[in-house]
C-alpha cells in the first residue's frame, strides 16, 4: 500500500512539474464585445483593464486550464456619459460587482486548430456556463526570446442570463439595447520559466 502511495505521489509531482504555465501579455491582448442598438446598428466597447493565467502540460494546448479576471471599471465605449450609464445599476453595477470572472472546465478540440472553450462565466454576480469558439494561432519565440501563444476567442452571451435586464422601448416598438453580447478577444500569452 505504502508503494502504491509513493508512485501516486510521484505521478501526481512529474505532472505538476510538467505543466507549462503562461501569463497573459497585455500589450497584445484585447477584450471586446458588442451589442445591438436600436435594432439597427451595433455599439463596440472593450475592457481595459483584465488579467489572466494559463496551463497546459501539452504542445497543442488541448489539456488547457485557463482563469481571467476582468475590471468593470474599464469598460471603455468612447462615449464617457454612455460608459458611466454601462458601470452603474441599470447595467454592470460595477461598485457591487467589480469583476467579470470566468475560470474553464475543458479546452476540446475541434480540427488541428479551432477548440470549444468551456467555462463558469461570473459576471453581476450570476455564474453561468458559457462555450466560446477559439482559433488557437500558433506559438512563436519573439526577438528577446519569450515563448509567445497567440489564440482568438469568439461568443456570445445573452446579458439576461446574467441579470443585465435594462432596456427601454423605441418610437417604433423596438428595445433600444439587444439582448446578445457578441464578445471577441485577442489573447497573447507569454510562457513563464
């Protein structure tokens, strides 16, 4: 039984010290969505401010485990009256729910290079499952020597699900804002040592 132990324990240590992890590169990541207006038009924002770990024992990413973390308060539209509105109660209420969070349950490959990243999504303090699409682009050395990943990540969420119910009617019947937020993100990682 002793034995037995031991080489779980071992096992359970080379698995460990297997597994690669990367941090996020900010410099050349973005968050971004996108929502209907009016039934006519779509309104583009992104986030700021947002955080992210990775790890993966093999090449192709396909045993990724993945957290990120994303301030409210960086909600960014380029129209500042419409980014408080987007922070206070009617929306995000960022003051009680300061963070978007979402932490994977599988990383499945698709083909050679497209995956269903699956998850718990919090945000407005509701945690939902979610699957978003994922182009996994290839991993390169840059000039210093840095490991870099490249992935692009597409979804979408409908913002009731969430508790993001605000909405106002039209002159001509319609809700001012959709319910779907399309949400794109470019992410870069950096392999840590």
């Amino acid at each position: 039984m002793k034995k037995i132990i031991t080489s779980v324990a071992l096992l359970a240590s080379m698995t460990i010290a297997n597994a690669q992890t990367w941090q996020l590169d900010k410099s050349h990541s973005s968050v971004k969505f996108s929502v209907t207006h009016m039934m006519v038009s779509e309104t583009e924002g992104n986030f700021k401010s947002f955080t992210g770990n990775v790890s993966a024992q093999k090449e192709d990413f396909s045993d990724l485990n993945a957290d990120f973390s994303i301030q409210v308060n960086s909600i960014n539209t380029d129209d500042e009256k419409r980014d408080g509105h987007l922070k206070s109660p009617d929306f995000f209420d960022a003051e009680k729910y300061p963070t978007i969070t979402f932490k994977s349950t599988s990383f499945k490959k698709a083909d050679e290079k497209t995956y269903k990243l699956a998850g718990q999504l919090t945000m407005h303090g509701v945690t939902k499952p979610v699957t978003f699409d994922v182009k996994y682009n290839g991993t390169a050395k840059d000039p210093y020597g840095n490991i870099k990943a490249g992935f692009t990540l597409d979804g979408k969420i409908n913002r009731k699900d969430f508790g993001l119910t605000w909405n106002a009617a039209t002159e001509a019947g319609g809700l001012l804002v959709g319910e779907d937020l399309k949400v794109q993100a470019e992410i870069q990682l950096v392999k840590q040592a």
